[in-house]
C-alpha cells in the first residue's frame, strides 16, 4: 500500500511548521540544555532511526508517525549542520557545498537504482529507504542554507526568510504554469522551506535586538508543536472518514 501523503496546501504548511519546529527543538537541545552539537546529533539521528524503523514496518500511510519522521528528520538535521559548520569548522558555505553534493549522489543512485522517484506513491522498501534519506539530507542542506543567509549573508532573519519565500513562490508558479518535472519541483520546494523554517524558527526565537521575536527556544517550540499536534489530528480525521466512506462503498 501507499504510505506517503497526498502533495496538498496542508502538506506544505505541515512541513514548514515541522521544520521550523527541528530548528527551535535543535537549538533547545544542543545549545539551550548545552548537551553540545555533536552528543545532540548521535540522539537525534538516533530518534531518527527509530522512527524511521516504525515507518517502515507500517503498512499503510500513518499520519502521526510519518511527519514524526520528518520531524526527527529536521532536528537531527539542524545539529548535523550545525555540528559541520561549527565544532569542524567548515563553515555554512562549505557545509552547504558539501550537502549539495551529497543530495545530488543521493538522487543519482536513486534514479539509477531502477525504483521510481515518485514522492507521492512508493510502495517498495527501497524506493522509501532513498526517500528518507534523501528527507533527511534535504532538511541538514536547508538548515545550512538558512543559517547562511541568517548570519554570513547580511539580509538578517527576516531577510533570510522573505528571500526564501519569494523563491518558494516561484517554484509554486513554476508547478502551475510550466510543464517542468513535478517531482523535480517538489525537491526543489521541499529543501527550500527548510531554510525558510530554519530562518522562521531564527525570527521567533531570537532577541529583538538581533530582529527576533524572543519567544527563546523552549516557547517557540511549545507552540509550533501545538500547531503541528492539532494539524495531524484534522489530517488523521479526514482520512480516517476517508478510509470508512471508501469501506461503506466497497461494501455496498
């Protein structure tokens, strides 16, 4: 069966809340408690893993265990950024190089591999084991991307994520006006707003003198994970009435 989300408007705001929830959460962990970039890292890639076990044991789309593998892929992504351009030293730009290329082989072996890059409907093991390591790269790319644009590029937070959102924008057009590959675009879009989330996650947590909102990290992420709770709860719902109106005609 197909274990992947329909690519909706409620995808796209899950995800963002999602991502920029990974920021805050990350930051809380490796910086707020102090546990250190690189110990923050083992733990989440850690929680990464086992949700990812879980996913992939399921047997059908399950919407509170699959975004909280995207969840865990996004603050395991933001101190595996973090711990790259900081505790070693390479920098965002470098950091961000090297992502890059990490992504582009990540995808080349997928489209080699035979299994189709569909991000709507796989349903073999491992078109979904490229899927999610390709989610998690993606989210580690989109942090170091935005923490770029946040501190080396001079447009600020809210800078950073004006900027981002523009480019997201484009891309929204670019799906309904050109006949460009829509899963091309939905990468494109899916590592986007992860340095939008990153660069949203900076405007909440920060201190206003540095352009923030300072609602600090542990308020920040309080409330975007309240966002999210309630967003999978109306997911789950409908699919759920979904699954039972589908039941009720079958049966008829």
């Amino acid at each position: 069966m197909n274990k992947l989300p329909q690519i909706t408007l409620a995808f796209w705001v899950m995800k963002i809340c999602a991502t920029t929830l990974g920021e805050t959460a990350g930051d809380l962990l490796s910086m707020t408690l102090n546990v250190g970039y690189a110990i923050s890292s083992l733990i989440l890639i850690s929680l990464f893993v086992v949700t990812l076990i879980g996913q992939l044991a399921s047997k059908r789309y399950v919407p509170w265990l699959y975004w909280l593998v995207i969840l865990s892929t996004s603050t395991a992504g933001t101190t595996m950024s973090d711990f790259m351009d900081r505790t070693l030293g390479l920098g965002y730009a470098t950091g961000s190089a090297i992502l890059i290329s990490i992504l582009v082989a990540i995808f080349a072996l997928w489209r080699f591999s035979g299994t189709s890059l569909s991000v709507d409907n796989i349903r073999s093991f491992k078109g979904e084991m490229f899927y999610w390591i390709a989610i998690l790269f993606s989210n580690t790319l989109g942090t170091a991307l935005g923490d770029f644009l946040a501190d080396d590029s001079g447009l600020g937070f809210a800078g950073g994520a004006l900027l981002i959102g523009s480019l997201i924008a484009v891309v929204v057009a670019l799906h309904y006006f050109t006949k460009l590959s829509s899963v091309l675009l939905f990468w494109v879009a899916f590592v986007l707003t992860r340095p939008f989330g990153a660069t949203l996650g900076d405007v909440l947590t920060k201190s206003h003198e540095k352009g923030g909102l300072d609602f600090g990290t542990i308020g920040s992420s309080a409330i975007l994970a309240g966002i999210l709770v309630a967003l999978v709860v109306v997911v789950s719902v409908r699919l759920k009435r979904e699954e039972q109106s589908s039941a009720a005609v079958l049966s008829s």
